[in-house]
C-alpha cells in the first residue's frame, strides 16, 4: 500500500491489528471492535481519518518500545517512516546511518538483525516480496527521542534525506508542479526543508529570516545546499505560504537567499511574492513591503513589465493592510502610470479601479473624475476590449453624484451600465445597478430605486459578492426596508450584518453597526444605541478611518452623558482626544473640547487625571490595531 492510498487503511489496519493484537488494548474502549465483529468491519465502520489517528499512535507505542528495547531498530525504523513510501528498509539503514556497511564490516550484522527487528516489531513498515505497507505520518516525530545519536550521524541523516527529496522536488518542479498541503509526500518535503535550512543556518551562523533586512550583504547560501534548498521551497511554495506559521517565515526567506546565491532573479521574485504574502497575513507589513519592493527590482531588471505592475500593488495593499491610505494610494497610481507607459491597458484599468475606490474612500471626488478621465482617453480606441473599464466609469459616476452632478452622473452610469452588459461583466452590471439606486435616490425617485437595488442584489447574489449585497441591504434601509415598514427596516440591517461579516470586511461591518445604533437612536432606545455603537468602534480600530474613530468615541460620550455615566463618558470624550492627538497630528474635531469641559464637571480632579492615565496606557498597550 502507497502512502497516499489512504483509503486503504480499511485493509491495512485489520491486517495490523490481527499481527499485533496488543495494539487493540492501547485503544479508549469506545474505538475497540464489539465482541464478536470482525476486524473488516469493524474498520470500515471507521472515518478514514479515525484510522490515520489509531496508526500514528500505534506508531508512537512502537517507537516508545524500541527506543529502550534496541535503539539501532528505533533508529532504522525511525528512518523508513521519514522515507514513507521512497524507500525500502535497506535504503532507511543507509539513510539511518550514512551508509550500507560492506562485507565484513562488524556493524553489517549488527544492522542486519536491527532491520530484521524493526521490521518485525513495527509491522508498520512490513514488506514482504511483492507489497509494501506504509502510513502516512507527522514524520517530524522522526528523529525525536534519538538524542543518543552522534551529532555528526544525526546531520548526515538530515542531509541524505535532503539530497533524496530534493530530487523529487526538482522532478515536480519540472513537470510545473507544486505540492499542497494535503498531499501524501508533504510532511516528508517540509521537513527535508526543515533540514536544509537548519543545516544552512548552522554553515552561516545566520538566521534565515535575518536576510529579509540583510539585504545585498547577505552571505552566499553554502552551494551544495543552495539548489537543493530551493528546489524544496518551489516545489512547496504555495501550500507553505497559505501555512500560518512563523517558521514558514524562514523558510521562505532561505529559498530567496538561494535563488539569490544562484543568480535566479526570476526565481528569486516568484519566492518573495509568496513570502510577502505570508508576511501580509501575519501582519508584519513592513517586511512584507520590503520582500516586495526587492520583487519590484528583480523584475524591472528582468524587463518583466506585468511582473513590475503586480509587485506595485502588492506594496500597495500592503499599506492599504497597514492602514497606510495616502501609501495605497501612491503606490497603486504609480503602478496605474507604468502600466499606461507600458501599453499595459488591463492593468492600468484594474489598478485605476483600485485607486478610485481609496480615491472616494478618502472623499477627494474630483482626483477620481481626474483619473477616470485621462485612464478612459488612454485606452478610448480599446475601451470595448476590457470590461473592467465599466467599474471605472460607476466610480466616474459616484464621484460626479456625490458633487451633485445629477445629470452627468446619470449618464455615466447607463453607460458603464450598457458597457457590463455587452460584456456580460456582472461585477460591472451589479455595479452600475446600484449607482443608478443611489441617483434615482437622489431624484427623489424611490420606487425606481428599489428596483434598481433589486436588480443589483439579484446579481450579487449570483456572484456570491457578500460586500454588495451589504450594500444593497444598506440601501434598502436607506429606502425605508423594501417594503416601507419599520419591521423590515430593521431585518434588512440584520442581513446587511450578516453579509458584512460573512465578508470580513471591517469597514462594512462598523457602517451596519452604525445604521442599527442610529435606528435605535431613533427610536428612543439610547441604551441598545449605545451597545450598537460600542460595536462599530471595535470594527472601527480595524481600519483606515481613524477620524471616523474619533466621532464614534465622541458620540457614545454624548449618549453616556444622557444617562448621566459620566465616568463612561469621559473615558469615551478622552479615547477621542487620545486617538486625535496619535494618529490626526493633534487635529482635534471642533465639538471635542467642549465635550470634554462637560464631562470634566461631574468628575473630580483625581477621577479625571485617572481616567487619563487609563486612557493613555490603553492606547500605548495596542488597543488599536498596529499601523
């Protein structure tokens, strides 16, 4: 049985547990076979899963056994679960201990009865003329409880089990193939990657996640592990980059330096891209930036202009990520400009599109008409080959209602409207459908502009876009809920919740929270206002908009001093204050001031100068998100 033949466990384990029936005994009760049940179906009642479970722990017994009962036969047997399914027990005896002992060597028997042991006390590993039994395992367990091996042995091992997966990694790599995480010889690959880098890190006495600020003084990779390092972390590359792990870190990092040491700039890039990517999703945005502005370089030496544009945006969201707007921003109107120079008309759209949306974002309304203006000249003779070009025009049409334009921006969003459609671009249709809403809003017009959000959520929901569905809930709510009543007001704020969060889009989410605190507000029930307030400011700390905060933080005081909480509402007035002076550069909001006066005369000198300190220390312990 090959290792990825997992289904085959409901064979394998009857066979194990009828030559080891002591095994049964290691089992809780309710995992053991009924009286009278045969072995078969007593395993095929049993997840696939279930059984993986049963085998490593059979496993784990086995080697507790033999590490005190022979340690060579822990050793060998050790070796062949690392070699799961790639080699025999005599290729695990030269894995296990550097070499095949020639004839007459007095270690030859020796290791011969230590094979003939593990492979009769582990059974595991059984392999008789014609079939070979073998589980997949967490094979890091491998050389665990081995400590009585020499050094040296120990890292010729690692090193044999390097040189071996290498090869197949390279034969992957060949055939344009990576391996996930689920596949049969992936704990095998990663840990003989694990080994490379350990054994580079011992060579250069450097950690490996120390070249991401080493830069160009990094030291050479040593060249025998440099091939073989890199080959392992292309193969793996994506599986490693969706692992969220620190360690996944250094790993990537060395595969760079190797691809640096080897004078792969291609391949170095391909590595940084998947490296920032796992910076990006454990938040460490400056180094993520740094991986792909060193991924922007290699690919303008390499005269590879697409390549160019995408490192940009990666820097790009990784401010945005970082709560970097005016960065975002800058970085994705560099990449729109280099895609114009370059001919690059898809690119220069998608990269527009995402610049206008942090453009309106930030309420610079006249930036977006600007730059919707001079993208669609650029590419006016191939404007009906891109159909991206219609969510640029409903931001056009955004912008230009939003400066009550009401008849330009009608214009522009039926034509980006007939752009989607002929297209069949339902991004851009659903889009455009929901501009129109909020125009026909505008207008007064509110039955026409049910339909149209009707016909945006009837889109969105064929897209699976939860972010526009949100919106089209909001703007039911803003209709009155799509059938005029309160009831359904308030339903249409509950699915737009939902939505928000299905998203995981914060943003959203404090904008929902924010409608349900005003509804409520509205309707004279201050104490549910203030818990739905409570909960946008949470959404809120994960975010861009930090004025925003600020107002938030000041409406709750002022709802707190309606209930006479004073103590409340000068912690909330002194987090705007805070949060004013960390992150606006001291530009307070006019009311603030007078909010704070009127908080300060319910509250003692000593209560207040407390609450200052509270305030100070909890802004200085990161309770808004690190920027």
């Amino acid at each position: 049985m090959d290792g990825h033949d997992i289904h085959r466990l409901h064979e394998f384990v009857p066979y194990l547990a009828q030559r080891q029936p002591e095994l049964l005994a290691l089992l809780p009760p309710e995992d053991r076979p009924g009286d009278g049940e045969s072995l078969l179906d007593w395993a095929l009642s049993m997840q696939p899963v279930r059984l993986m479970e049963i085998c490593n722990a059979w496993v784990l017994e086995t080697l507790s056994i033999l590490k005190e009962k022979s340690p060579l036969s822990n050793v060998l047997l050790r070796g062949s679960l690392l070699l799961t399914g790639e080699f025999d027990l005599s290729d695990a005896a030269a894995v296990a201990t550097g070499t095949v002992p020639r004839s007459g060597d007095p270690r030859r028997g020796e290791i011969r009865e230590a094979l003939r042991h593990a492979t009769r006390a582990g059974v595991l590993i059984y392999l008789a003329d014609s079939e070979r039994y073998c589980v997949p395992f967490p094979v890091r367990l491998t050389f665990e409880g081995v400590n009585f091996l020499d050094p040296l042995e120990r890292d010729s091992i690692s090193l044999r089990a390097v040189e071996r997966f290498s090869r197949v990694a390279r034969e992957f790599v060949e055939h344009s193939e990576q391996l996930s995480s689920g596949h049969w010889r992936f704990s095998n690959m990663l840990t003989a990657l694990e080994f490379a880098v350990d054994a580079m890190e011992s060579q250069l006495g450097l950690e490996a996640d120390e070249w991401l600020t080493a830069g160009a003084e990094f030291a050479s990779v040593p060249e025998p592990l440099a091939e073989p390092l890199m080959a392992l972390v292309e193969c793996l590359g994506a599986a490693l980059s969706q692992r969220q792990s620190q360690s996944i870190i250094r790993l990537l990092s060395a595969g760079a330096a190797a691809a640096r040491t080897i004078g792969s700039p291609e391949r170095e890039a391909n590595i940084l891209m998947l490296l920032g990517k796992h910076l990006l999703a454990r938040e460490q945005f400056s180094a993520a930036v740094f991986a792909y502005e060193r991924c922007e370089y290699l690919r303008r030496v390499a005269d590879d202009n697409p390549g160019v544009v995408v490192a940009m945006c990666a820097i790009a969201l990784a401010h945005r990520e970082a709560m970097n707007p005016e960065q975002a921003l800058h970085h994705f109107l560099r990449a729109c400009d280099f895609s114009r120079d370059h001919a690059l008309h898809s690119k220069e759209i998608d990269t527009a599109n995402c610049a206008a949306t942090i453009m309106l974002g930030l309420c610079r309304h006249e930036s977006v008409i600007a730059l919707a203006e001079k993208v669609t000249t650029s590419i006016q003779r191939d404007r009906r080959k891109h159909p991206a070009a219609a969510e640029l025009i409903v931001y056009h049409a955004s912008a230009l209602r939003l400066q009550s334009r009401l008849r330009e921006a009608r214009e522009r969003a039926f034509h980006a409207l007939a752009l989607a459609k002929g297209f069949n671009h339902r991004v851009g249709e659903a889009l455009a459908s929901l501009e129109l809403s909020e125009l026909f809003e505008a207008q007064g017009e509110r039955e026409e502009s049910v339909k149209w959000i009707r016909r945006a959520k009837n889109l969105y929901i064929q897209t699976r876009d939860y972010v526009g569905l949100t919106h089209c809930y909001l703007a039911f709510a803003r209709a009155g809920g799509d059938t005029q009543g309160e009831r359904d007001l308030d339903v249409c704020l509950t699915k737009a919740l939902h939505c928000a969060q299905t998203a995981r889009d914060e943003m959203l989410v404090a904008r929902v929270w924010h409608e349900r605190g005003m509804l409520a507000l509205n309707q004279g029930f201050i104490t549910v206002a203030i818990n739905h307030f409570t909960q946008e400011v949470a959404a809120l700390r994960q975010t861009v908009r930090v004025g925003t905060l600020v107002e938030s933080h000041m409406r709750l005081a002022d709802l707190y001093l309606r209930q006479e909480a004073h103590l409340a509402a000068a912690t909330e007035a002194l987090r705007a204050q805070g949060i004013s002076r960390a992150f606006l550069a001291g530009a307070e909001p006019a009311p603030l001031q007078p909010l704070l006066d009127r908080t300060r005369t319910h509250l003692t000198p000593e209560q207040f100068d407390f609450l200052i300190q509270e305030v100070s220390d909890e802004l200085e312990a990161g309770k808004l998100k690190d920027r």
